[in-house]
C-alpha cells in the first residue's frame, strides 16, 4: 500500500505476520513500532539490533517468528540502504 504505518498496525493486530523496509524515516514507524510492541510483537533493525528513533532498516513482526525472519533475510544478504 506505500504505507508503512498501516503496515505495522497490521503487524500489531495480527493480520500480517510480519513487515520488513530497507530504508524507513521515523516519522514512518514511530507510532507503529509502539503499535506492534504494545501488542507483544517485536521490532529491531533488520540486522536485530534494537529499533531506535533512528534506525531506518526494520523488521516487525510476531515475536514466534521474529528470529527465524530475521536469520532469513541476513541469509539473503537483505540489508538497510545504508549498508
């Protein structure tokens, strides 16, 4: 949809399993990133750092399946365009 804050309120309210963006502004996902956490969900840098204010590249999703995500895209080499 080119939105990547009805993207995340997906993620929080289960609808999608997951989002993942290389290159976001914090305007795009601070309020969605407390969505997905406040619904237990969980949110880092697509390397799994944790997400700040300032992290561009992101993944959010369940947290069942947020580590398994995570090792698929740094095995595809998906990185954030700042890499």
């Amino acid at each position: 949809l080119g939105s990547a804050a009805i993207m995340l309120a997906w993620v929080a309210c289960g609808r999608l399993s997951a989002y993942w963006e290389a290159d976001l502004n914090a305007w795009d996902t601070a309020a969605g990133a407390l969505l997905v956490r406040e619904a237990g969900g969980v949110v880092t840098a697509l390397d799994g750092s944790p997400h700040t204010i300032a992290t561009r590249p992101l993944l959010a999703s369940n947290a069942a399946s947020h580590e398994e995500l995570q090792a698929v895209l740094a095995a595809a080499k998906v990185v954030g365009l700042d890499s």
